[in-house]
C-alpha cells in the first residue's frame, strides 16, 4: 500500500521552548516538512514574538524561565490575540491538560510525544481556524456525510453506520488531507484521554473502512505509517 | 555535667520543681501561721491571768486597805512560778513585789505594756540577761500603782520551737523532694535514652529494631507501642516499595536493553537503508512502550497520593460500562470473543470519570487478552466477556467477567501488585500495571477492586462507593 502524503498548506510556527536542542529539533523538523518555524527560549521573547500575530499556530512548553507558559497563552488572550496554542507539557495527567485548556490553549500534548503526533495536531489547529467545522455537509471525493440528516453515501450507495462510526468519519473527514493519529481520535471521538493497551483504534478503523471503501477501486481511508490515518481523495 | 544538665533540662525535672516549690511555701505558710496562732494564744491566755489577778489584788485593796494588799502580793510572789508585781506609792517608791530594774516610766503609763525587768532575787549584775515581760499597770485609788505581769519566755521560747520546726521541715521537704525527682527524672530519663538509642538505629537504616516496652502499661509503655505500630507499618511499606522499584528496574531495564541492542546491532550490521529503517522503527516501537509504561506508573501514584480527587463529578457508571465495551466491541469480535454488556439501569456515582473509564478499559482488555481461544485449537468453548454495572446499597459494583483460564486463588492478591504478571501470561505482550492501576483507582474513590474465581474464568469487580471517597479529616 503506497503511503498517502497530505497536501500541506505552508504555517508560520512559533515554538516557544527553554530546552534550545528540543526547540532546534523542533524548527528543524517543521522546516524539512515544509512550514516555516521560528523558536523562542523564554516566556517574554515568546510573547513578544507572538504578540503581532504573524503565526499561524503557537507551540509554547508549559514550564518556561521568566513567564510561565499558562501566564502567557493568559496574556495573550487578554490582548485579543486568538492565534491557536497547542501546549507542551511534561505534566500529562488529565488535571494537568484541564488547566492547560482552561488557560486557553487550544490542545495539550505531554511529554515525549513524537513528531508526527504533533504535526498532526498542529495542522488540525491551523485549519480550525475558518476551516471545515460549520460547514453541514462534508465531501471527499465521491463520499458525502450530511452532519443534519446523518447520512452518508458513497456514490449512489448509501453507507449504513453505527452512532460511533459516524463520529470517527465526520472527524476524518472534517479534517479530510491531514493527518489524525489515534491518540486524536480517542480524545475527541471518544473523549478518553489515556492510551489503550491494546490498539482498539486500529480495528475500528478498519471496520469503518471496511464500510465505505470495500468494493470500491479508489480507497479514501489511508493509513499514514507511524502516525495515523487520513481522509483523502487519491483520485486527484 | 552534660548528664546533670540533661537531667536538669528534662520535663520531669523540672515539673519536680515546680511541685517542690508549691509545697514548700505551703509548709512554710502551715507553720508561719501555726506559730504565729500559737504566740497569739498564749498572749491571750497572759492577759487573762493578769487581768484576773488584778481583780483580785484590788479587790484586796478595796476590803483592807494597802496593808492587806502588801500582805497579799508578798505572800503571792513568793509563790513558785509566780506571775510579777510591784506595789508602789504614788512617788514610785516600791512597796512589795518581785521585780526590779524596770525601765524608767515604766509604771507612768497606765493599762498594757511591755518591758523588761530582772527579778529580785537575782543579783545586779550576774550577767543573765534581763527578761521580757508583759505587764498592765493599774491606778489603785489612793495613788498606790499596781503592776502585775507575766514572763514571756515561754512564749517566745514555744515561738522558737515552732519556727526552727517549720525551718527543718522545709529543708527536709526540700531535700526529700529533689532527691525524689531526681531519681524519678533518672529513672523516665533512662527509658527515653533507650528509646532514643533505638530510634537513632532505625533512622541509621535498620528498620527491624522495635522500641523496648517495659510491660508495666504505663504512658511510654503505650506511646512506645504505637510507635512501634507505625514502624512495622512503615517497614511493610518499604519492604513493599523495594519489591516495586526492584519490579520496575526490571521491567523498564529489559526494554531499554533491547533498545540499545537494536540500535548497536543496526550500527554494527545495517547496510542498507531499508534496514536502517526498519531498526529505528523498532527503537521507536520500543521506546513507545516505555514511555507507555512510565506513563501507567505515574498515573498510579498520582491515583495512590490521592491527586486526582480534585476532579471528581457525578457521572453514570452504566454509560461508562456501555462506552468501555463499545470502544472494546470491534477488537473483541476480531478475536472472536462475545463482548456483552449488562448495564441496563443507570448506576449514578461521583468519581473521576477518565479514571473510572481507564480501569474498566483495563479490565476489559486483560480480559480480552486472556480469554483469546489458543491459535487454532477449536475451543470447547466460545469465549465470552460480560461487563456489569449495578447499583447496590451504597456502592456501584462494576464487574468484569470472563470464562478463560482464571487466576489461581494463590496469586489473586498477588497480580494486583506493579508488575506482576504470572509466568504463563509472561509471553502476552502489556506492561503488567493494568490490574495495578485499577486497584489504585478503586482505592481512590475509596473502593476497592476484587478478583473472584467466575468458574471458569476470573471476575473482577470494582466497588465503589456511590458519594466518592469519605473525605477523611
């Protein structure tokens, strides 16, 4: 199975982290994927740095020297500024990310995390903003999911699905051409924020997939290697 | 001197003191005011006699003029242990009686005074002392003077007595006393040294040693038994602790061995670049599962400190249940396993719901992992899970029942500690924390998980009670 690749928008990132090897390794790597990153060590410099909303997306550690990393998603939200934060935090405990979200970030990531669990996560940020989330009727291809009436159709077929299906196709589809790990998809379809043992992930999916692309010559539900899956019209 | 000091420096030491001092003034107060009553009585009972003699010596005065009164004093002063007297004629000149050297205006002032005089019997100037003595002076019609009095020695003399008694008994007290406390001090003061010295080597190391207790049921007896509670408490805890960092050594040492072999082996063998990748795949795979586990850990001591119990809400265990198994349902049909779910009534319960969900999760997938069919033997037997949540009295039981092989009664307690997993179940892949962490988030809601035989199977239940954790002042 060839590796679907997402078509990527170029960002403006802002990682604001006191560990210089970790935020270099994180410029470097949203560099090499296509996006454009810049790096601040301290709270201030971060705020300063974001304060003229030039960034698409904010990635500030929790634990920072001068201006703590809540303080600062605080400020900034005091002075209107919107632009979506993700958090990172060594602190992964479920109180922790309440706290963080309360604050005003927009996700929560503990620590480690991996690469592509974050650009995932970033991508999905960026596109919430004016993105695909009002919209009632969701198209991939020659697959439509009507979010009123609930129905999904695939071509002329109609695809029968579970309340829970459903859920996992509008989340994919929502974000149809990026990339959703499980992680994601058990946080916000099935609002569980621990890690399963087993991958129950993996076989839910794939009886989805079973149910919207079995018989068909284009698959829609590809699976990226190491990082999740994705929504995607191959055909294009 | 130290010793003295630290005697000295001790609280039963010093309260000895304090009682000392209390009692001693009282002592002292007692005989102050015994001996100050005693002198008072005995000043009394002089007036009376010489008032009482006064009356009669007037009397004689009145009935025969002062012949019969000369006569009269005369013949009462040669009496022993007579009282004094002295007849004078108005210009002081001595009539009768038994006493000289009295002070110049001794006799001027009418009614009580006291002087002192020397008898007459006794010559001038023997060197004894004159006496005290205490007279009433009193104006006989014709300008006689009569004065009549009594020694005081023996009132002084009883005085002394008194107060030298009072004296050496508050020095007896005194002494008596210290010496007491002294040897009380030393005493308590030996069995706290021995306390002490046991302490000093358990906090070197050796948790084994126990504070002596003497069997007499007194108050350190008690305190050294209660503290002698907590310290095989506090031994069974670090005993416990040392089986678990030992656990953990291990099972977190074995990943990252074979972590730093594959990534050693692709340095030494890869050539290719698919190799190399397939060898950083697996680090990464394996560092996944190590992260997984530390993970499970701190959210175990989170749940076991009692953290997460700022987050608790009211929430439904029967929708958890339902949500658990439905999250579970695809996986288990993969394996060909009849996930059911019997959770019709709503079983309401205040907790920390994500925990609660992670527990059941738990549950459910050890359940899944063990009760798999063997790889193509044609079981007897299909496999079957049932996940129950009901309400009963004050407590929500949700349970977890499967027909695979069970757990030996013997190891129940057992597999409920981190990392433990029992020698067959060695080859199922998981981090041996699952059954652990829903034991410490039952504990935290302040429940409890238990492991019944299902026969055939296990069944684990999770209690909780219906209103959270009793919130322990």
């Amino acid at each position: 199975m060839a590796d679907a690749q997402p078509d990527r928008v170029t960002m403006r990132l802002l990682v604001v982290e006191d560990d210089r090897d970790a935020a270099d390794y994180l410029v470097k790597a949203f560099r090499e994927v296509g996006h454009i990153a810049d790096a601040a060590t301290d709270g201030e410099d971060g705020l300063a740095m974001a304060s003229d909303g030039q960034y698409d997306v904010l990635i500030i550690d929790r634990m920072l020297p001068k201006l703590d990393g809540l303080a600062l998603i605080g400020n900034l939200r005091a002075k209107g500024n919107e632009t979506p934060v993700l958090i990172l935090s060594a602190l992964g405990q479920v109180d922790d990310r309440v706290k963080g979200l309360r604050a005003g970030g927009d996700d929560y990531l503990p620590k480690p995390y991996s690469f592509s669990e974050l650009l995932a996560r970033v991508e999905v940020l960026s596109r919430r903003r004016g993105g695909r989330g009002e919209e009632t009727v969701l198209r991939v291809g020659d697959l439509v999911l009507d979010r009123m009436s609930r129905e999904v159709r695939r071509g002329e077929e109609e695809v029968s699905l579970q309340p829970r299906e459903f859920r996992l196709l509008e989340y994919l589809m929502k974000h149809a051409g990026q990339v959703v790990t499980r992680t994601m998809l058990l946080e916000n379809v099935w609002d569980y924020h621990f890690d399963p043992q087993t991958n129950v992930i993996d076989v839910h999916i794939s009886r989805l997939r079973s149910k919207i692309d079995k018989g068909f010559s284009q698959p829609l539900l590809h699976t990226i290697r190491g990082a999740g899956y994705m929504i995607r019209d191959g055909a294009r | 001197m130290t010793a003295l000091g630290k005697l000295f420096r001790t609280t039963t030491f010093k309260l000895t003191l304090v009682y000392l001092t209390v009692f001693a003034l009282f002592a002292a107060f007692l005989l102050g005011y015994f001996a100050l009553n005693t002198r008072r009585l005995i000043t009394e009972q002089i007036t009376d006699t010489v008032n009482a003699e006064i009356t009669g010596l007037s009397e004689q005065y009145r009935l025969g003029g002062i012949r019969r009164l000369v006569i009269a004093v005369d013949a009462r002063a040669r009496r022993p242990g007579s009282s004094l007297y002295l007849v004078t004629t108005f210009n002081g000149e001595a009539l009768a009686g038994n006493v000289t050297a009295l002070p110049p205006g001794a006799l001027d002032t009418q009614g009580w005074t006291e002087i002192v005089y020397r008898r007459l019997d006794e010559p001038e100037n023997s060197g004894k002392p004159e006496h005290d003595a205490l007279v009433r002076v009193f104006q006989l019609p014709g300008g006689f003077r009569l004065l009549v009095g009594r020694d005081l020695d023996e009132r002084e003399r009883l005085y002394h007595i008194v107060l030298s008694a009072g004296r050496w008994s508050v020095i007896i007290v005194v002494v008596l006393g210290l010496a007491g406390g002294l040897f009380v001090t030393r005493r308590v003061l030996r069995r706290v040294d021995a306390m002490t010295e046991t302490t000093r080597t358990i906090m070197g190391g050796d948790l084994s040693g126990r504070l002596p207790v003497a069997g007499t049921g007194d108050e350190l007896d008690r305190l050294a038994e209660n503290l002698n509670m907590m310290l095989e408490r506090i031994e069974a805890l670090m005993v416990g602790l040392k089986e678990v960092s030992d656990n953990i050594a291990h099972d977190l040492k074995t990943p990252l061995t074979r972590l730093r072999n594959r990534a050693e082996q692709a340095l030494r063998v890869a050539k290719t670049e698919p190799e190399y990748r397939a060898a950083l795949e697996a680090t990464i795979e394996e560092s996944d599962g190590l992260i997984g586990t530390f993970n499970a850990l701190l959210m175990i001591a989170r749940a076991e400190s009692g953290q997460a119990r700022d987050d608790m809400t009211e929430f439904d265990a029967a929708e958890v249940a339902h949500d658990i198994c439905e999250l579970y349902e695809p996986l288990a049909e993969e394996k060909g396993i009849a996930l059911k779910v019997e959770a019709g009534t709503a079983a309401p319960v205040r907790g920390n719901r994500e925990l609660v969900s992670q527990a059941v999760a738990n549950l459910v997938d050890n359940a899944i992992k063990y009760c798999e069919p063997p790889e193509g033997g044609s079981g007897e037997r299909t496999p079957e899970i049932a996940v129950r949540a009901v309400s009963e009295g004050d407590r929500i039981l949700i349970s977890v029942a499967d027909n695979g092989p069970g757990i030996p009664e013997a190891d129940r307690v057992r597999v409920v500690e981190r990392f433990v997993r029992l020698e067959q179940s060695r080859s199922q892949p998981g981090s041996g924390l699952g059954l652990s962490l829903a034991a410490a988030v039952a504990r935290l809601h302040g429940g409890e998980l238990t492991l019944a035989d299902n026969e055939p199977g296990l069944k684990a239940v999770i209690a909780l009670p219906r209103g959270g954790p009793v919130q322990s002042a």
